[in-house]
C-alpha cells in the first residue's frame, strides 16, 4: 500500500511540476465574433511604433500615435524555436496617444492614454484567409466586448502582401527578428 | 501509513501547486557591480517613448531613439496590488534607434536596432538611496556583461526630483497610472 500511495505521489508531484499554464486562446462567440482578449499587458512586448503610415501625406501624423503590439508568451516562445506563429496565435495592438511638454518632458513623446485596441487572430480552420482582424474601441470610444472580423481588405490584404512573416510585420519588430537570425 | 503518506502527497502537492517561480532578483559581483540582466523581454512591457528630452534643444531629438521599458512581473503584480514596487524591483530601460522609410512605411518611426541597455534597481540594503542605476553597453557598443552604478547626480537625483512614485517616472507609463487608478 506504500508503494503504491508513494508512486501516485510521485506521479502526481510530476505532473503539476511539469504542467505549465496553457496558452490563451482567442474565444469566439457563436456569430463568430471575437470576445476582447484581457490580460495581454502580462504578454510579451513584440515592439512600438510612432506615427508611422503607408501614404506619405495625411492620415497617422496628424495626430501621431503610439502603437505597442503585444502576443502571448508561448507563441512568442513557439515563434523563437521555429520561425513560425502557432495556431491560435492573438497579437493585440494597443494605440495610445503622444503626450508631450509634461512633467520634465521638453521634447520628444511618452504614451499618454489609450485610444484604440485591436487584435488578429490566426485561427487556420475558421478563417479561409488563416488570419483575421478586429477592433475593439466602439463609436463611443469605449472598449467593446465582442467585434466581428474586418472585411478582407481592409486589414489582411495589406499584411498578406507586405508582412515579411506569415501576415506578420515582422520587418518592424526587432524582437522577432533577433529571434530569426538566432534561429 | 496510507494516511501519513496520503497527507505527505498532498501536502507535497499543494505546495507545488502553489509555488510561483521566484521573481528574478538582482545580481551582484563582489565588486558590487550589477550582472547584466537577462530574460527581461519575457517581463512585463511598461510604455515605449520617443526622443524625449529634458532640455529644450539640442540632445534627444538630434537623432531621437525609443525607450523602452520592462519590469519583473511580480514586481508589477506587487505595485498593481500595493501601489509600491518591491526591493529588489529591477527596471530595464532598452534603447532603440528609430527607423523610417522601410518596407511600406511612408511616415512615422518604428524600432529598429538596440543601441542601448540600462537598469535602475531598487535594493535598500545595497544602496543608501535604495535605487541605484546603470549602463550595460561599453565604449565600444557591445553590452557588457556587469557594471558599477552611476553616481548619485547623474541618474538619481533627477529621478528623486521628478519621478512621481519611489524614483520611477509612472506619470509616463499610462500602465502604471490606470494600476494606480484602480487601486
């Protein structure tokens, strides 16, 4: 009886030991909108940017923002060891606003406060496109609880053609092409 | 003994389950110069800024470079729940050069090449003024692998002047301020 009490024990103690948390995965609902993620400032940091735009007059600069892109630990991990984003991947883009001339600040901007949220999914069996994308800041400007993907054209099909990585803006993201070079 | 050892395996178990890894603490050589921490773009992201200055000319904006900065997470966890960080609460500060005109982007910066790696670190015993701070790239760009504090007037008074939670800067990370917001 021991042995046997001792050997579950065991068991059991490896188990936990070797279980880690599961990755995060994005939740739809049964319209197949997607339910805001929560908890990605707990993510791993992929980068920021500033004011950038794809026209080179009007539009982002005008009011320059700050866009921070977040996405969970173990497909950042995933992405390190193989080159590749795992199924089920979410990359949140956080845009903030550009604070300047406060406190000491004299030039140059700090993140001031949060203005947009928005997520791509890879999801390969429920989007034809691999890939989907969503907003999650309502008329209102308040955050939404669920949204519905946008139409292809308006997100996917410029990542399909310029993203160096499978729809990913890699090319701006230093963290993910460290990894690269590493690999 | 089926009972002592049952009671043994779930105590065992509990306790496994409810180990947290340790949050990464500082660490010093002899000389009392920091080791370079490593790891810490899997720590919690805490705003990104860009060619801030404290001057109203010359200095940052010349070539303006992105900082970004990273916490442990239990470091953040403690200050979301107490509003205070933790001795041993290392910050790391990640200087970017910003670039421009890539890819498709038309306008704007995004972060390019890592041209910089600092540390403030909170020890009370360690440090008369409980923080202390460092760079960890050499004369020759490469990080170096430990270094010695900075004196007292080039890092920390401006810290102990200006930042407006124990020496760090939260009045510039929208993170931190909603933290505190809903304590």
């Amino acid at each position: 009886m021991f042995k046997l009490t001792g050997a579950l024990c065991l068991i059991f103690g490896f188990a936990l030991l070797a279980s880690e948390p599961a990755m995060v995965e994005p939740k739809f609902t049964a319209g197949n909108e997607l339910v805001r993620p929560t908890g990605y400032h707990e993510w791993i940091f992929l980068g920021s940017s500033l004011g950038m735009g794809y026209q080179r007059s009007g539009g982002s600069n005008d009011e320059p923002t700050f866009h921070n892109v977040y996405t969970q630990p173990e497909a950042y991990r995933a992405y390190l060891k193989t080159g590749k984003f795992p199924d089920k991947t979410i990359m949140i883009l956080e845009l903030m606003t550009a604070g300047a001339n406060a406190s000491i600040n004299k030039q140059g901007h700090f993140e001031d406060r949060l203005i947009g949220i928005e997520a791509s999914v890879k999801d390969v069996n429920r989007f034809p496109e691999k890939w989907a994308y969503f907003n999650f800041i309502g008329n209102d400007r308040k955050p939404l609880v669920q949204s519905k993907a946008f139409a292809k054209q308006t997100c996917w099909s410029c990542h399909d053609e310029h993203a160096a990585v499978d729809n990913v803006f890699e090319q701006f993201y230093p963290v993910l092409r460290e990894a690269k070079q590493k690999q």
